[in-house]
C-alpha cells in the first residue's frame, strides 16, 4: 500500500514538472508579432527573466520618442517574451530574450487592401469569429496578449475597455508611420 501511494506521489509530480515544461516551451512559441514600446519611463522598459514584475531586471529598452520596435515570440498572461528591439534608425537596443508587460507595448491598426475605412477586430483570433468593434485605421492600441500572429488589443470604451483581436495584415508596429 506504501509503495501504490509513493509511486502515485511520484507520477503526479513527475506529471507537473512536465506539464509546467510545456507550458514554458508553448510560451515561447506563441507569437510572431511586432509592436512598439510606450513605455515613457526616461529609465527604459524593464526586460525580465520570468513574466512577473518580481523576477531580476536582465536589460531596459530604452525609451525614445520616435518609437522601438520589438520582436514578441511568446505570451505568458499579460506578460509577452520578446527577443529583439530596434529603434527607428534599425539599431538593435535590446537582443536578449525576456520578458516584458504587455500593455506598455502597442501597435497601430492599419487598413489591409479592403475596401471601407475600418479595421475589423475579432471575439477570438479568427476571422471566423464574431465582430465585435470596427476600428479606424491608424490608430494605436495597447497590447493586452497575442496568439501566432493575432494580437489582443484593449478597445476603450465609453464605460471601459473591450478585448479585441487582430489578425496580421491589419497591425502596424511601427510608431513613426502608418505603414500604408
């Protein structure tokens, strides 16, 4: 009987270990989207070693007012791992992997080769899911997640803010144009 309960003990821990892994490893491969720092803070954009505001500091992007554009590879909650930044004149800044939060990164919308003046932004990361707010284009939004190459945005609203999705060729992470 002690041996049927050691032998329990050790499969579930051994089931976590691996479990927390592939969460880690599905983090790191989550995203592929581009997005500039809003951080203003005159210190930089703290980059850490695990997505919470507790683990050690591994490197600040610095702020500039013409905009930084990093590189997101992962999501972990509201915290996204990236691994590269550059600033307008395309000089790396920051080319370590690590992680930052998420709302101090934005992106602009931008009109995809449709016709109308709005961008559409998505319940869920597929154009097959509902509407849920029609966006002007060039406008900028703070990033709240991402998912492949969909990012969830924070819509303002009149009574609060709204989540939306979207999809690639509608996102503009750079802040000094429209990409148009």
């Amino acid at each position: 009987m002690k041996i049927t309960l050691f032998a329990a003990i050790f499969v579930l821990a051994f089931s976590a270990i691996i479990s927390a892994q592939m969460t880690q490893l599905e983090a790191d491969s989550m995203c592929n989207i581009s997005a500039y720092v809003i951080d203003k803070d005159p210190r930089g954009l703290n980059v850490r070693t695990k997505p919470n505001g507790k683990s050690k500091v591994i490197g600040k992007i610095p702020f500039n007012l013409d905009g930084t554009v990093v590189d997101v590879i992962g999501v972990d909650g509201k915290w996204l791992k990236i691994g590269n930044a550059k600033n307008v004149d395309d000089e790396n800044v920051f080319s370590k992997r690590g992680w930052v939060y998420a709302p101090l990164l934005a992106i602009s919308t931008k009109k995809d080769d449709s016709d109308g003046d709005t961008v559409n932004a998505y319940e869920m990361p597929s154009k097959g899911n509902a509407v849920i707010a029609k966006l002007p284009a060039f406008e900028e939004y703070k990033l709240e997640s991402c998912f492949e190459s969909w990012v969830k945005i924070v819509i303002p609203q009149e009574k609060g803010s709204i989540f939306g999705w979207l999809p690639l060729e509608n996102q503009c992470p750079l802040a000094w144009t429209n990409c148009s």
